[in-house]
C-alpha cells in the first residue's frame, strides 16, 4: 500500500505476518509455556485471547506476530507444543515510532524511560517495568509509588 | 435477609447455592462435555467465565447453581469429570417469577411463548428456542424470521 | 480478489483497512475516551477484546476499522491518546448491502427502522435505537416494549 | 465477621448485596441502556462479563451491587429492561476508605484529585475523569497528556 | 509469499479467507444456532470472541474461516440469520499437516487416535471425541479415564 | 451449611473468603505484579476476570481466596498496588480432598504426580508442572512429549 507517506525516522516494515491457531483441547498449562517458547525464539508478540468454539468448547486464539523469515520456526514451535494440526497466518505492514531511552532520578536511583518520538516530538513516555520493578522490591515500596516517582519527573 | 417483602406469585429460594472451581489444566473438550453432564444431573444453570490465571496460563472458570441438597452430587461430577481437586461454594437468594406459557398462531404452526408474570403483568415473553429452531429447519426459513412472525403475533 | 461476483446495489469496498494495537500498560479510563476519539474522527468501527499477553498482563487488543487513506489520522490519534509506540494494519474487503430506511407508526409516534436490503428482499429490520431510547424515556417506559411494539408492526 | 479489627475512617459497609442475572437472549444494545438505568437508579456498581452458556450461547453475567434496601427496585428494573425470569443475589461485606479531594493546579487550571486515606496516609491519587476529559476537549491536548500534567504535581 | 518452502506432504491452501462480523444487537440463542447453519454448510471453522462496542455494548465478533470460493454463501447465511448489514473478509494463509488415523485398544474397545504428521514423525496425538464421548456414556465412566486409557496405549 | 455429610479425609474449610475489586483505571503492567505479591502473601488463589464497565471502559474484576485471618493483609496489598479505594468480601466452603503424591519413572527420571483421593479412590493424577518444564527444558524436549510420558505410565 502506498497512499501513506511516513514522516522521517518512523520504520514501515512490510516484512511482518500475523500467525494464528484456535485451540480446543489444550491445557492452560502448555499455554503458559509455550508463550515463553515463542518469545524466546524471537516472536515480536504473543498473546491469547478467549474464544466459543464449537460443542461449547471454551477454546483460546493463539495469535503471534513474526518476520515472514520466521514462519517455519514459529509453525514447528505449535506443532511441537499445541495440539494443533496446522496454523493459518496473513502478512500485514507494521509502523514502529522512533524510541528513544532517557535516564530519570528518583528518590531510589536512575530509573530509564523509554519514549516514543513522531515528527521530532515526544508523543509517550513508558517508564521500563523491570527497573521499575527491582526498585519497588529493593526497597519495599509499592510498584505504583515508583511510577508515581517516574511521572513527577519526566519532562515533556 | 428480611428487608425485602415479595409480591405474589414470586418465588424466593433461600437454598440454592453457586459452586466454582478455576480449571487451568483442563481441555476444553472435557469442558463442553461436562456442561453437559451437569445439566443432566439437575444442575439449575452452568456457566463458563474466561480468566488469567498465574504462570499465564488461560483458564476458565466453571460456575453452576445448584439446590443445596445437590452439593454432594455436583461435587462429585466436578471430581470425576474435571481437573479440580476440590471445590468451592455459597449460598445465594434466588427469586424466580410467575411464568406463563401462551400460544401464538403463526404463518408454520403454533409456537410456544413463555412470559414472566409480576404483579399480575407480563414484563416478558420469550419465544420457545427449541420450537422455533425445528419450524426453521422444516420450512427452511431463517430462525430470524421465526422470531419475527412470533413477535409480530404476540399481544401484551 | 475476483472469484466472487456481487449481486446489484451491494457495494464492495476494497479500500478498507483493520488497525490493531496491542495495549498492556494503559488505564481503562482513556481507553473509554479514545473510543470516542477514533469514532469521531471517522473511524468506521471501533473494538476493545479482552487478551491475555506476557507476564500476566491482562491487555486490551484495540481494533478499528477505517478507510485507507485515514491510517495517518488514525495512526495519530493512536499514538498521541494510547500508550503504543507503533500500529499494524492489513487490508480488507467490506461488502456493504443496500439499505431502506422506514417508518414505523407506533402508539407513541414514529420510529425509524433500517433496513438492508439483498437481491431486492429485506433481510433485516433494525429499530433504529436513538429514536427508541428518547421514547423510552420520554413516555417512561421500558427499551423493550418500545422495541417490542416496533417488531409488530414491521412488514415483511 | 468479626475477626478484623478495622482501623479509623475506614466505613465497613455490611448492608450490601451483589445481584447476578445470565443474559442468552437479549441484545447489547439493551445491555448498553440498561447500564445507565441501574446506575441512575442507584447501584453503587454495574458490571458485564463475558459467559458462555449452554447450546453454544455467547452470553452476558449482568452483576450489580445495590443496598440491600434497593434488591426490589433493582430486581424491577432487571425485569422492565432485560430479557430474565429472576433474579439472584448474595450479601457482602465492603470496606470504603476515607477519600478526600485535592486540587492540583496545572497550565489549563485546576483540576480535583481523590485521595484514598488509610491509616492517615494517602495510598492512592486519582485524577477526576470528567474534568481532565473537559480539559482535553477545551485545549485540545490528548487526554493522556492532562493525567500527565496532574502526576507531575501530586504531592505525596 | 514465497520465502517458505514446505517439507513434504503439508498441505498450503492459498485459498482461504476469514470472514468477519461485529454484532451488537443479536441474542445469543441466534448466534448458538448460526455456528450450526455455517458449520453445515461447510465453513472450516466458525468461532466467536466477546469484544466490547460502543454505548457500552457487549457484543461479539463472529469470525469463520472458508474457502474463497464460498464467500456468497457464507455471506447469504450472515444476512440471513444474523443482524448484519454487511460482512468484511481478507485472505490467509494455511498450513494443513498430514494426518494419519491409528487405532487404540483399550479395555472398552478400539479406539481412532487422529495423528499429525511432520516430516515422517508424529507431532500431534488426538484421541477422536466423539468415539470417546460414546464410550464415556455406554460404560458409564468419566470421559477423563477414557483419554487417560487412550494416553496409555498409545505409541510414539 | 450443615445439610452435606463429608466423607474422611476431605477438608471442609469454612474459613475461606472471596474478595473482590473492580478496576477499570488501572495499568496491565500492575495487574502482572500485583498478582505475585498477593500469591507471594498468602492468597490461595488470585485470577483476574475480563469486564464491561461504565463509561465504555475495559476493566478488570480482580479476585483472590484467601483466609479470614488474612483480610487485612489482602486489602492492604490491594490498596497499596491497585488503584482501588476499597474492596469487597464474601465468606465460602472450601472442600479440599484428600491428595496424595507418587513417583512416575519416565525415561528422563522420575516426576511426581498429585493425586487427588476421594473415597479411597484416585479420581485426577496431575503431573507436576515444574518439574514437567524442568525436564522438558533440560532434555530440549517438547513440554507435552514429557506429559505424555508420563500419563503412559500413571497407573489407576
């Protein structure tokens, strides 16, 4: 498609698919395994979502975004660690923002903010979950008081 | 509770009760089967609830209402026909109203129509599901026209 | 694609786009306020799904429908009101059917219903709900029965 | 119960019920309307999840809390407006905490933050809704950046 | 796309598409019976996911997948017996290993175990439900045992 | 609820609560945390629910088991890590059969199996899944192969 001109630094990637399984007769206990498997083996997303199949089969859509590169991979991961017996996938074109990562100070140390930039601008600010996190941990204080920390901060 | 006094006709259950378990590790072919298997025994309503549960895992939550006297019984369908290792439940009130069940002459026949009756007025007629599927696959007409010639006939 | 010729007066728009963003770190409040955002600015559809993403993350999969030359703006709004840093999208084939526009003479006035239209036959009534709403409350009486009363007077 | 000794301000509530209806045949333009009623009507809280019910039905667990004083006008507009024969309900226990109201200023004026107060310290900050979205509509700034602007000057 | 080149015996099917309807005005006794109508007249999967719509609407997304050249007729049914005005589809991709269909011996009888075959080995063992529902039924055992007799005969 | 006889070694715990909150201001990224802290303390179980709530927003119900004695802990986490000014709670049955643990010999070693007991008899033997993920890891083997492994030699 090619009736939307991107402004700089923003990457079109028209390389991406979206690959999909409906599962019936699975147990939420492969699920949560196998989500790590397809992450490790570099799925750019995993995620389930609840799903009525039929003979009132509480199923789960299993859906993964990957480079078309990665087909194969991703398709042996399922047939090795789902119950399904094939996968089904459609390309579809990504638009990935430009980030960048500046360092806040808190209270707790250096806390790094990853944020999105469109047209020269800041348009999001996510602070990083995991550094979030072992703070929270370290210092026995809630995980909402560290964001709370990060967003007193952050300038924009 | 005795803060709330019924008009006539209405019918309060003080000795229902709603019993769960949360399934991670269950297929969900076992799942539409034991629907199944509860009705049969009597349950008063089954239901599925998609949720997340820990380790990401899918899960569904099983919930069904039964009489108390039938705790025993449907504790015993959940152990044999599911993963669970023991179950969960609580009392709740439950207030049936008044039904009645009416004819409506349509274009195909007779249909069935059941209407909840309070205070000695209808607040609701719902169309018999079962005889209007079997007039759609006999006349060949869509169930949504089914529904409609009942509703086009049915006086309030 | 072009395996499939259309009846009259149904039209096949092939100029259409499904944009998709996947959100695990966004309050419930704003995504009720995007939702209005995106509609306004001319989205065709709009829709959250509940999905279960990495480490236990509940998330919300929002998906919209818009004309191809509305991804920018749509792109825009999505970075500036969500907190994705990126957006995908795939095209698709909308058939639209014709639709009729009635009126329905009721005991509290007229009600419009919308109707579509396939082959030259009416495949579907819809009461059209603002109308229905104002005369539920205006006149105090139940959605239902003003529904109820449109569905008896709709030819077919 | 009696084996939590709650400290001050905290309002133990006891006089509360939670009442549930499963919804197989009603339209979500229904359930949109509904909601609104119930609330104008006074339930403290009106919620929808997603069920799946017997004969391949995707339905709706309508839940609500009410005082017990309201069971019977909550109970009549669940029959008025929905599509159930009854009703069922259990009571429960809520723990309110004090809340109290701040004002923080920001570049587009002031805008009231509630505070939960526990044990004489502020565990939770939230911004008012209404008056953030009123914010954004009037500046036109996306409503992620008013919330931004409030965390930036919450003190705690 | 041609960057992946299948092993042999696999099965690529170029000629799928998914269908797609959003519905927010439809009771779910209509949705439970339209998976039996697309089902029977031969679409390869119909499932349904709950989403939320605008005005609050609990709604359902309706997605079936089918071959191309059934687009008219999956169409027809939607019209027919759903409340759409219109439907939306885009190609896909499948992958469809090779099945082999083995029997089990088990102290009830044999037993058709369905198989996934991926470069001559087998990924995938699936005992058939149906025959495993029957047995469950005559020999008045829980279905479990019967998967669990079938889990220990099979070879691999 | 006296009206239920046990039979031996099945727990009846009636010191069980449920709590609950409703959330719908909240990140999924806390969601993920809070659920860790909560097992972490004691809960015996902790699930988030989809839902539909006001103001078109996507919420989460969050749900947790626990004792009693641990009311206070519980809701002082919650307010602590959730954006929520109170909580709610209702007292349950707990049932908890009796459960036994064996030893499997598998061509990877050995693995445990809980067993649940009613009766006497064995009614689910579940594998464990940690050590099911260690081996599956370790041997590079697929996670549902080690199952399988194991169901072939679970005697009943």
């Amino acid at each position: 498609m090619d009736s939307y001109r991107p402004p700089n630094n923003e990457h079109i990637d028209n390389h991406m698919v979206k690959m999909e399984v409906n599962l019936d007769d699975i147990s939420g206990e492969w699920l949560g395994y196998v989500m790590d498997v397809l992450f490790d083996a570099g799925a750019n997303d995993v995620f389930y979502t609840p799903i009525y199949m039929k003979k009132n089969r509480p199923g789960v859509l299993l859906q993964l975004l990957c480079r078309k590169e990665a087909i194969g991979q991703m398709k042996d991961i399922l047939l090795k660690e789902t119950t399904t017996l094939g996968i089904r996938y459609y390309p579809l074109t990504v638009h990935r923002m430009e980030r960048d990562f500046v360092q806040v100070e808190t209270k707790w140390g250096s806390i790094t903010v990853k944020q999105g930039i469109s047209n020269g601008e800041v348009f999001q600010s996510s602070p990083e979950y995991e550094e979030c996190r072992k703070i929270a941990e370290k210092h026995k204080v809630p995980l909402k008081k560290v964001y709370e920390e990060v967003w007193k901060h952050v300038g924009k």
